[in-house]
C-alpha cells in the first residue's frame, strides 16, 4: 500500500475524541438563531419529552445535562437518600472514574461493590449481597438503587433476559434500577432491540443516556420514566447547576441524535469498525482476546512484536490493565475512524501474521 509511511500518527484511544457529526453541527447552526426563552423553555427542550416518549414508546421525562458523570450522579442521587447505598459492579465507571459523583449527588450515599465476569453483575451475586445487606436493617445503609452499566466497562453486553432478571430483584428488594448508558446506542445496535425492550420493559426505571460518545459535544440526558422521580430530578437538575440557561443548545443535539436514527447508523457504523479491529488481529498469532467484542471496544493482549509494527507504523495503543497486571490495550473505535486508519491496521496485521509464518 504506497504511502503507508507518511500516515499521521493514530490512536484508537477514545470515542470521547471523536469529532461532532456533521448532522448535529448542523443542527447546532440551526438553533443559533433568534433570541429564545432561556432556561429550558425554549422551543427544541420543549420538544424532548414529546420526542423521547416516541423513541422509548412510553411517557419519558428528560433532563440535559453536560456530562456522563454528572447524568450518573443526579439519577443515583435521585434515588438514593444520604443515609442509602447502591449496588454496583466492584469496577463500574460510577466507582472507579467518577470521584464520588453518585455519593457526593446523594449527600452521602455510599456504593455496595459486586463482583463479576467481564464487569457484569450476575443475579446470584446480587442476590448473595442483598442477603448479606440485611433489607431494612436500621443498622445498615438502606438499599436503595441498582445501578448496571450498558455496556460494560469492559464492552460487553447485559442481554435483556439478564436486566430483567437483575432488575426484578432489585425491584423485590425495594430498589429502584439505573442504567449507565454512556454507550447506550452501541449496545442497542448490538441487541437488535428496541429502546423499550431495553428500559423499562426490562425494568428500568432512569438511565443516563450518552450521546457524547456517538456524535454530539456535551450532551448527555437523564431519563426516567417514573413521574415521581421526575418530580425529585426537577429540583435536583436545578440546585446541581445543570438547568443550562442556554439549553437549546444541548436540546437540539439531542434532538438531532434521534433524527433519521442517526444514533443507530454512528453506534452501527463504530461497532463494525471494532469488528473489522478483531478480525485483523485474530489473523496474528499470539494475540489474546481478554473480553468479547459487542460493542466497539477491544481489550487484547499482544505480542510485543506486533505492538511494535503498530507503532512503527504510527498506531500507537493507548495501554490498559486487561489481565490484573497491568498487560494489554484498549482500542475504542467510534464513527469518525477514516478508512485510511483502518486499512493501515489490517495491512500491518496482515504483514506480521505473514512474517510469523
């Protein structure tokens, strides 16, 4: 492949990186007109209710917020008093890379850590801690949400027999069930699904949608679809700083994330890029697969020679802790990978694999 040499150096580090699509700026350009009623009362946050309720099939009520942590933490904290806590994979985003956003929301709240395979909380795990808990124990911190993460930290993917086997627990509890969607869309392209079946059919009863890393620039909704803790988020929303003023301007992203299914087609479009990833290493001996490919992350293990024909070429791999001592990458693709970065990928796999043979 002639100029392979002269491609700029490249990660497939993080979606988050990935630009706005062409379709939101547009739809940004669009709102950037005219003097509106600030606050949220505007034309386009008006519009997201009505809007939301068609996508999930049920009456949906949506607060925009600039960022996944904060979407995280007004739902916990939503549902989760200061003397609460909420059950958690041990390795969930809302504990390891939050700061204490859902514990700081709540006024106090703490997390009850899980275990599980490839981040995901298991029904018997679950049951085991709330046995362990003590329901209603004054003695202990009320048990108060549910939170599973879809996807998984690790790209991998809750099938909806899974949520609503999790949920109904949690519900039997006295619990009330969050999702952490930063990857929603991705996850739904995966499942073949409909937004419904992957919400509150499942038992969900809020969930914090992304939308940044999909196409948009800090805009990201909490969603619920129960009309009291619509009632507690309103306030909430409010007091946290997140009732933007100019609120047209990540109401018209979020809009514009639903129109055409433009979510689908930018999840579609970057999980078949992870695809493409995985097969062309899959042709290299040596390499490890750590977690399955649902969405568009990869975690892999790889030979040092090949890690080393990635960076010569100018792929270099952001490094990450797949196997507990600190080995492997992560690669996260998204719908702004230029073909032109995917070919050198496969092309320099291809040339490995044939010199190991």
């Amino acid at each position: 492949m002639a100029g392979l040499s002269e491609m700029p150096s490249y990660q497939f580090n993080s979606d988050n990186g990935a630009p706005v699509c062409d379709e939101v700026m547009q739809a940004l350009i669009a709102c950037n007109t005219g003097v509106e009623t600030a606050y949220g009362a505007d034309q386009w946050t008006e519009r997201l209710n009505p809007a939301f309720s068609e996508f999930f099939e049920r009456e949906a009520f949506v607060f925009p917020v600039p960022t996944g942590t904060a979407g995280n933490g007004l739902a916990l904290g939503a549902v989760t008093p200061s003397y609460g806590t909420v059950f958690c994979h041990r390795l969930a985003h809302v504990v390891t890379t939050e700061c204490g956003a859902p514990e700081f929301y709540s006024g106090g709240g703490r997390m009850t850590l899980l275990d599980g395979l490839h981040n995901k909380i298991t029904p018997q795990a679950l049951h085991q801690a709330i046995s362990d808990h003590g329901i209603g124990n004054v003695h202990h911190m009320q048990a108060s949400a549910l939170c599973l993460t879809q996807a998984t930290e690790c790209g991998v993917i809750y099938g909806l027999e899974e949520l609503v086997e999790l949920n109904a627990i949690a519900h039997g509890a006295g619990m009330k069930s969050h999702l952490d969607g930063a990857r929603y869309s991705n996850a739904l392209v995966h499942l073949g699904c409909s937004p419904a079946e992957m919400t509150w059919k499942a038992g969900v009863d809020l969930l914090t949608y992304g939308t940044t890393k999909n196409g948009t620039m800090n805009a990201e909704a909490v969603i619920t679809f129960d009309p009291h803790i619509a009632a507690v988020l309103r306030f909430m929303h409010k007091r946290a700083g997140h009732l933007s003023s100019k609120m047209r301007y990540m109401s018209s992203q979020l809009l514009a994330h639903l129109e055409d299914d433009l979510w689908r087609s930018n999840a579609t479009r970057a999980n078949g890029n992870a695809t493409r990833i995985l097969a062309a290493l899959h042709a290299c001996p040596g390499v490890e697969v750590v977690h399955p490919v649902h969405i568009n992350e990869v975690f892999v293990l790889l030979p040092p020679a090949l890690e080393a024909a990635l960076v010569k070429v100018g792929l270099s791999l952001r490094p990450w802790d797949c196997d507990g001592q600190g080995n492997g990458v992560r690669m996260v693709m998204s719908y702004a990978d230029e073909e032109s970065h995917l070919e050198l990928f496969e092309h320099t796999c291809r040339n490995f694999a044939k010199d190991c043979n």
